[in-house]
C-alpha cells in the first residue's frame, strides 16, 4: 500500500521565512524522482529551484502561482511505495542539499501519511483552502485546520473529528482557552518570536491572519500597537478647508481613498531592500565625503590592458582592485559593528558587494575573496554575477556575506549620490558617470575625463581622517594607475 508523504517548504538559509511560488514544475498525477525540481520560489534573495527528497506520484499542491508562503508550510504530497512508482526510492533519502533537509534519510517528522486523497489548495484571501473556498478550509465552524508547529517541529498532528458533524476539530484551540494554552503556538518565524517577546506579548493570546492562522509579523506589530493605546485608525484623504464649504468627514474621505493612489505590497526584493535601508537608516550613523577625480590616465591604462590580447578587463574590475588596495591600508572600513558586545570586528577578508539593477529590483551580488583576484578574475566574475542577476538564477549564496560594496551609479547618467550602507557593512564607495569636464592638468586648462567619487561610512568604525585618507588613495590610484603597484 502506498504512503502518501508530505514535502513542505524547506528553511532556504539566510534568516529567509517565507517564499512565492513562481512557477509549478509538476502537476498532480506526475511521476517525479528524488531530488527532482518541483517548484520555483522566489525569496527576497533570489529565484531558487526546490527538489523534492521523495520519489513517487504527485496526489496534491498547496499553492498557486504567486501565492507566498512561509516556511514550513506544506508544498505537495508525493505518494511513495506500494504501486506508486516511487523512482529512485524515497527511503533511501535525498543527496540534493537546502537547509532543512540533505543527504541523510528524510526525518520521520517530515512525513505524514494519509488515509485519504488530498485535493490541490489554492490560496485565498492569504489562507489555504479546498477546491478555492475558504469555509473548505476553515471549516463550517469558522476553524482553520491545523499547522506543523514551526520549522522542522514534524507532521501535523491527526486532527480529531468533531461529533457535532461540523468538520474536524482545531487543535489549537483558537476558540479554547484552555487548549490554546497547552497547544503549540502557530509561529515559524524567530522575528516574529523576537519581537513579541521585546514588547512583552504572549503569543498564544494572538489570533494569526497567515496560512492556518499562522502568526505574522504584522500581527504581532498590530497587537503591540493595541497594548500601547495607539491602534492605526484607517487612513482618509486631508481636505482642504475653503471658504463656504464644509470639512470632509471621514466616512466620505474613506470612500474616495482608493482612488487616490494604488497600493503596491513590500515583499519579495522590494521588500527586503526597504528592511535593510530602513535597518540601515535606523541602526548606522553614517557620513559621507566625495571628491573629483581625473580619470583620464586609468582609461588609458584599461585601453592599453585590452590591446594587448586576452580576456577584456572591464572598468569595474579596475575599481574593485583599487577598493581592495584601499581597504588593505584602512581596514577599519572593511569590518561590522556588534552593538550587543560593543564591540568593532574588523574582518580578514574583503567579500565585494557590486549593486545591479535588475527587472527585479535591486540586488547586490557578492564577489567573494575579491583580495585574492587580480584584474581579470574580477572582471570575469563581475561578468558571471552580472548575467546570474540579469536572468534571474542568483543563489542566496551569491547575495549574501559582503564586507564592503562598490556601486557605480554613473550608468544611471548621474553624477553623485550619497549611498545607503548596505546593512551590517560599514562602508560603500560610490562612483559617478565619467564624463569630459575643464581640468587643470600640468598647470594649464585641459579638457579630461572626470568622475566623482564618493564615500559613506559609518562613523562608529572611524572618524573623517580615516574615510578621507581611504577615499584620497582611491582618487590617487584612479589619476595614477601606476600608485596601484606599490600594493601589488
């Protein structure tokens, strides 16, 4: 007999809670092998191809295409053993590895078996439910059915039939007191764990709005504002007063507000650029110089690289190398601040961050040990990261860990910019387009190529006297390639 084995959304690594289906790759009836890619997520790091750990038969799918879900939810049902052709063998475990499941034999907690066929689910109105109807969901009875209880905490527990004939019973309790005191509290995520316990809130007192009642972050930030008397009244548009006529109430305010603008939802990349700038802003004290520069000499320097055969140097790897030479002499710029230690941790190796824009947003791919490349290497990877952000096939891997980001906004066709710390790094160089502008060279005007640079720091790691001498020795290098060789 087969057993039907539930696969849920792995932990994708980096603090990442939730993801949005992007696109199924299997339908229900397909046969699939272990490891075999069954969906594509995306998370606010990047577009990832989930493998299933079972081998068997497709029997169901929770979600729809862009339906977003938090870790730990239930992704599909593969049915396993029996006369289900389960290839390659689900016992035998999976060899494809995402944090929350790997090479060993899958975890006993990571199944469940059914005695029943599951029916695909659809999200709706942000829960799951049965063949697109909430009360299929929830119940006749206004329940929700029940949630594992966080990441790695196992299968759902079996769910009790009701004797009133109304459905099945929740096992949370939410409309029980004293079984919701015993039962586990339906969160996944540490966030939202954290930030509760900061503002003194009991968790099993909230009521969730995610997927089966899953707690959220907004829940637990609405009921912070509830204990502290500050609960947000809905928005109305201001109206100006005039002469002759009268203040709009809010209830008429309310009905024209939906015309007024159109809402656009912070998740996904959107989403997690806005928490790191905003973390960014709130945590760093941040200041920033700039200076012009001449850039005349290391445009020579770069035609001169490429005429001479071999792979093309491109700019930005001529920059990242003066970065790196930089931040050998002044290494108090390549370092994090660790305020609950109070403590300064300057590191020993220089993860490059290159922000690109892409179709999607704003990602800042990381060129790891680029202390280590030399010219070529790092145009080469600037190259492999470029085209991954451009296609969208950036790992998280490739989006995480940076030191210190360099971020050329001259493409853009402007000039300068006071850049945003990329949060927890303590610096980024900014650098302008590179344009022809009056210069005095050798005592007389000439026309050469100038480009701005500029700094932004975060004051706790060093005062102005370091940022500056870092920012002058870029300068230097860029209107005297031939500076650069005394590090090299």
């Amino acid at each position: 007999m087969a057993q039907v084995l539930e696969f849920r959304l792995p932990d994708l690594g980096e603090g990442l809670t939730e993801a949005e289906i992007v696109r199924w790759l299997v339908e229900v009836g397909d046969v699939v092998a272990v490891d075999q890619p069954v969906v594509e997520v995306e998370t606010a790091k990047a577009m990832v191809e989930v493998p299933c750990p079972y081998g068997g038969v497709v029997t169901a799918r929770f979600g729809e295409e862009g339906t977003e879900l938090p870790v730990g939810s239930p992704l599909l049902t593969v049915a396993v053993g029996g006369d289900a052709p389960a290839s390659g063998g689900a016992d035998e475990g999976s060899g494809n590895v995402l944090v929350g499941y790997g090479t060993g034999a899958p975890p006993a907690r990571r199944r469940r078996v059914r005695t029943s066929p599951v029916a695909p689910v659809r999200a709706t109105g942000g829960a799951l439910s049965n063949g697109g109807s909430p009360a299929a969901a929830r119940g006749a009875d206004g329940t929700s059915g029940p949630l594992g209880a966080g990441r790695g905490s196992g299968a759902r527990t079996a769910v009790p039939e009701r004797t009133d004939g109304r459905g099945p019973t929740d096992t949370r309790g939410r409309g029980n007191a004293g079984e919701r005191a015993t039962g586990p509290v339906p969160v996944i995520s540490p966030l939202v764990r954290r930030i509760a316990r900061e503002n003194g809130l009991d968790l099993r007192e909230l009521t969730g709005s995610g997927p089966d009642g899953l707690i959220l972050r907004a829940d637990v930030e609405h009921a912070s504002r509830s204990a502290d008397g500050t609960t947000r009244q809905p928005e109305t548009l201001a109206v100006p007063r005039t002469p002759g006529t009268t203040h709009a109430t809010p209830a008429t305010a309310s009905a024209v507000a939906p015309a007024a603008g159109t809402r656009v939802p912070l998740r996904g990349i959107r989403g997690a650029v806005a928490d790191k700038l905003s973390r960014s802003r709130h945590e760093i004290p941040d200041a920033t110089c700039w200076v012009d520069a001449d850039a005349t000499e290391l445009l020579a320097a770069r035609a001169v690289m490429n005429a001479a055969g071999g792979p093309k140097i491109s700019l930005l790897a001529l920059l990242a190398r003066i970065c790196t030479a930089a931040l050998a002499r002044h290494p108090e710029l390549n370092s994090t601040v660790d305020m609950e230690a109070r403590e300064i941790v300057r590191l020993g190796h220089v993860h490059l961050g290159f922000a690109a824009q892409t179709e999607r947003g704003l990602v800042v791919p990381v060129v790891r040990d680029a202390h280590t490349r030399d010219a070529q290497s790092l145009s080469a990877e600037f190259a492999r990261l470029t085209e991954a952000a451009r296609t969208g096939t950036l790992t998280p891997g490739d989006l995480t860990g940076g030191t210190f980001t360099l971020n050329n906004y001259g493409v853009f066709g402007v000039d300068g910019s006071t850049p945003i710390i990329n949060h927890p790094e303590a610096a980024m160089l900014g650098v302008g387009r590179i344009i022809p502008k009056p210069w005095v060279h050798q005592g007389e005007l000439a026309v050469r190529q100038v480009v701005q640079l500029s700094l932004t720091f975060d004051h706790r790691v060093c005062d102005g006297g370091t940022a500056g001498g870092f920012l002058r020795y870029v300068a230097d290098c860029v209107e005297q390639p031939a500076v650069l060789l005394r590090s090299l």
